[in-house]
C-alpha cells in the first residue's frame, strides 16, 4: 500500500517556515558566517523529511557527537545530541527502528542524552574506533553486517553536528585545529551505497557538507577553505544550531504524515529539551562546543533561548498556539 503525503500548500509553508526558524541569524560569529551554506541548501529539509516519511519500511540510523578535545573537562559537545535524541526518540513512537551511532568518546553524552529523552537502552547503539581505518575493519564490517542483515535493513543515515574528513583527509574544528586523533571515522558509515544520507550541520565541517562548493564554504567561514568537510550527502540541512536542524526534521515529518503527527512530536516539549540538556551536561558529561565549558549552554547560549526557538518551531508547525 502506498504512502500519501501532506502536500497542502499549508504544510509546505509551515515547513518552509520551520527551516527558516532553524536558519536564524545567532550572532555568534557561526550563524551569521553560513548565510551562503544556508540559501544553498534551501529546501533541504523538506526533501530530507519526505524522504522519510514517503519510506514504505524507514530504518534510521542517527550519528553524533562532536568531541571538544580542550573542553574543560574534554567531553562531547551539547550541539548533537540533544537533537538526536529528540528525533531517534520521535520516531521509535512511531516504531520506526532507530539505531544510535558514535565513538567511545562521546558514547556516554549520547546515551545519557537518550535515555533522559525516554528511549529504551535496548535501542542498539553503534560505536565505531576512533582507530578504524576502513569499512573492512573487523569493528566497521561487524556494523555494516547487523545493518544489512536486520528484519528490516537500514534505509537512512543522518549526520547531526559530526565532523567529518576535510579535502586533505584531516578532520578539523571550527577554528582550525586537527581533531582527527579524537574523532572515529563515521564517514565510513555515512557513505555507505544504496543507503540514504542526510546531513545537519552549522559550520561546513560536518558530515554532508561536501554536497555543497568548498568555494562556498570558504566563502561563508572564515576557516572553511581549511576545514570544509569533503563527505557529501542525499539531503543537507544547515542551521544555525544543529539540535535546532534535527527537531526541524522531526517536525517536519509530522507534518507531512498527519496520521503520525501526535505520537512523533508528543515527546518535544520544553520540560524533555531542558531535562535532556541538564542530564548531559552533568552526567555525559558535555560541554558547549564554542565556550568549551561545562555549562547549560549550547553555541554559548543559554538553555532558555534554545527554549524560545523550540517554541517557534512547535508553533510554525501548528503543535502549539502563538502566545
């Protein structure tokens, strides 16, 4: 039986409104610096959405985790998960299969992050070695295998805030310093044939980010010649705030499977986001990836400004009334 969309002219503006949301200029010298990625990549969360929800057997595995080596203490930053587990815990009360993906880094922020979102610890949870050279090593061959061989095999890889290999093979962070040691190659993943990818990020050295020019990237950043991750992707959505891109998506999805709407954003309320955030910061433990402080901030800015966004977007989608 095939899927019917919600192509209204009404839903398609709502989704063009949730995306311009999650573009917002933040003016921290990282939203107000990708404008450029940003209208590049113009109608990318619609398409990303609807190639979820039109899926007749959607199997989605969602990677993240973004490691900030000089954080204090080193941990994985709060932009990533926070949207990863908003979006794997949407769709598992849909029951679309959802599988968790990251490096031994950053495996606690994302599990913290997932169980303080409602999701069950029998979800499986994918780590790759930081030291993993190939898809033919044994631990990257051993995921690829369960992700083939499941009942129903995985149709879909997101990427939120994970940086990827730049043209030179290193991967860097947003001010030019070489991460790769810290970083396990989830590319190997993310490229995988005949599976769909999608991409969320905010600064062009994420995953995905290779679908867009690196002229554009280095035109838009200031580091991005340098940095510009070389790994494309089906589908990029760039944002603002990656957490913001991923709740976008989810959202988004609703919208256009009204018969799912309720149960796939029941679970995004303000209370959820903030607990989410305070468990991670304190048990993952996470810190913000610009300030590299162990605080309730994400892009340095506090929970409560992520709180009105969230607003915003549960608003432009018709989840909640204008206030």
């Amino acid at each position: 039986m095939s899927i019917v969309l919600e192509n209204s002219p009404e839903v398609l503006t709502r989704i063009e409104q949730i995306e311009s949301i999650c573009e917002r200029d933040i003016g921290n010298n990282v939203g107000n610096k990708i404008k450029p990625l940003m209208d590049a990549a113009k109608g990318g969360l619609l398409e990303a959405a609807r190639s979820i929800a039109e899926h007749p057997s959607p199997h989605v595995a969602i990677m993240t985790g973004f490691f900030v080596p000089r954080g204090n203490p080193p941990a994985a930053e709060t932009d990533g998960p926070i949207g990863c587990a908003h979006l794997a815990a949407g769709l598992l009360r849909v029951g679309i299969p959802v599988r968790l993906v990251t490096d031994p880094l950053c495996l606690n922020a994302v599990k913290v992050a997932a169980q303080a979102a409602g999701i069950s610890a029998q979800v499986p949870v994918d780590v790759v070695p930081v030291n993993a050279a190939s898809v033919e090593d044994p631990s990257v061959a051993s995921i690829v295998n369960a992700w083939q061989s499941a009942e129903l095999p995985v149709s879909h890889v997101i990427a939120i805030e994970r940086a990827g290999p730049g043209y030179d093979g290193i991967v860097w962070n947003m001010i030019g310093k070489d991460i790769t040691a810290d970083t396990a190659p989830l590319h190997l993943l993310f490229t995988l044939s005949e599976i769909i990818s999608i991409g969320i990020g905010d600064a062009g050295n994420e995953l995905g980010m290779g679908t867009l020019p690196r002229e554009l990237i280095a035109k838009g950043v200031s580091t991005g010649e340098k940095i510009a991750c070389s790994i494309p992707c089906n589908h990029l959505i760039v944002c603002a705030v990656s957490n913001w891109g991923a709740i976008g998506l989810l959202t988004a999805i609703a919208l256009l499977r009204p018969d799912l709407k309720s149960k796939l954003t029941e679970g995004l309320t303000l209370e959820t986001d903030k607990h989410i955030l305070t468990k991670i910061v304190y048990e993952g433990p996470a810190v913000d990836g610009d300030t590299a402080v162990q605080a309730l901030t994400i892009e340095t800015f506090p929970w409560e400004f992520h709180g009105k966004v969230l607003t915003e977007i549960l608003e432009a989608a018709g989840l909640r009334e204008s206030v």
